[in-house]
C-alpha cells in the first residue's frame, strides 16, 4: 500500500469509524451492565420475598396442626351435646338442677 493521500485519508476515516463504533458498544456494554445489575437486585429481592413467604407457610402449617390438635373429636361433640339436652330439659324432669335464680 502506497502511502497517498487518498489512502491515508481513506485510514484516517477506517480508524475514525472504528472509534465511533467502539465508544457505541463499550455504551452498550456499560448499559447491559447496568441491566444485569438491576435484574441480579430484583433476583435478590424475589429471593428474600419467596424465603420470607415459605417461612410464614411453614409457621402457618404449624399452627393449623396444633390448632388440629386442639379441634374435639366425636365423642367429645356427642357428650357436649347430651350434656346441653340434659341441662335444657324442663326442670320438671330433673328435679335436682333447678337453677337459683
């Protein structure tokens, strides 16, 4: 390659180009930097969010066992059941639950 004008202008605009192109993609870069910065944030915080809402699952499972635990089973819901019959019945038939008024 000679060194001519043409050709030395025709390099000076090649290097030119080249340097626009270049400040164009480190722009991009830094710009998709930035993206993957606010996604790997918004990762984080999705992460804390799901940890916090399977923490309150689980407190939530505990409690509805030990509220199953407390729940009266049949036997226990029949004898209630008799017992407000017997105490509801005219105090004709049960002489000895008259109530003092």
């Amino acid at each position: 390659m000679s060194m001519t004008a043409p050709a030395l202008q025709q390099a000076r605009e090649f290097l030119m180009d080249g340097a626009a192109q270049r400040i164009t993609l480190l722009r991009h870069i830094k710009e998709q930097g930035r993206k993957i910065t606010e996604l790997e944030r918004e990762v984080q915080k999705q992460m804390t969010l799901r940890d916090q809402a399977e923490q309150a699952l689980s407190d939530a499972r505990k409690e509805i066992e030990s509220l199953r635990a407390q729940m009266p089973d049949d036997a226990t819901i029949n004898a209630y059941h008799s017992l407000v019959e017997y105490l509801t019945q005219p105090s004709e038939l049960n002489p000895q639950l008259r109530v003092a008024a």
